[in-house]
C-alpha cells in the first residue's frame, strides 16, 4: 500500500499575503507568517508540514504562481 506525502515551497518575495492558498488547503498546512517579505506582507508558509499530501489545491488557485509542491510516494508497511 502506497501513501502519497507532499511538501510545498512558497516564493516569500513574491507572495502577497492574500490567504487563498491557506482557505484551499484541505488538510490546514498553510498558514500566513507573523513576519512580512521585502514588499509588507504576511507570506504563506508550512505551518503543519506532516499533513502535506501533495494535492496541488494551494498552487492552483495561487494568483501569483509563488507556490511549488512537491509529491512522493511512499510504500507503507
């Protein structure tokens, strides 16, 4: 049995805070950070990584293309 795990990256400079990405998640990794990028915003991050499943939701509906997600299939025993 395989189980697919994911992590996502997030171009901090290019994120404008806009919590799409964070309302979309349906596991609740993604969360807006306290600090602000260069620009003033509050840029989405990994606040719960070990629930990442990879389901791409979070790039999808990103209006800026800043968030790259990574898949892996992992066998489980």
């Amino acid at each position: 049995m395989a189980k697919m795990i994911g992590a996502i990256e997030v171009d901090i400079e290019t994120c404008k805070g806009c919590s799409l990405c964070v309302e979309a998640c349906p596991t609740d990794v993604i969360a807006l950070a306290d600090e602000v990028n260069g620009k003033g915003y509050n840029y989405a991050y990994m606040a719960n990584p070990d629930a990442c499943n990879g389901c791409t939701n979070c790039a999808l509906v990103c209006p800026d293309s800043c968030i790259t997600v990574y898949r892996k299939k992992v066998e489980m025993a």
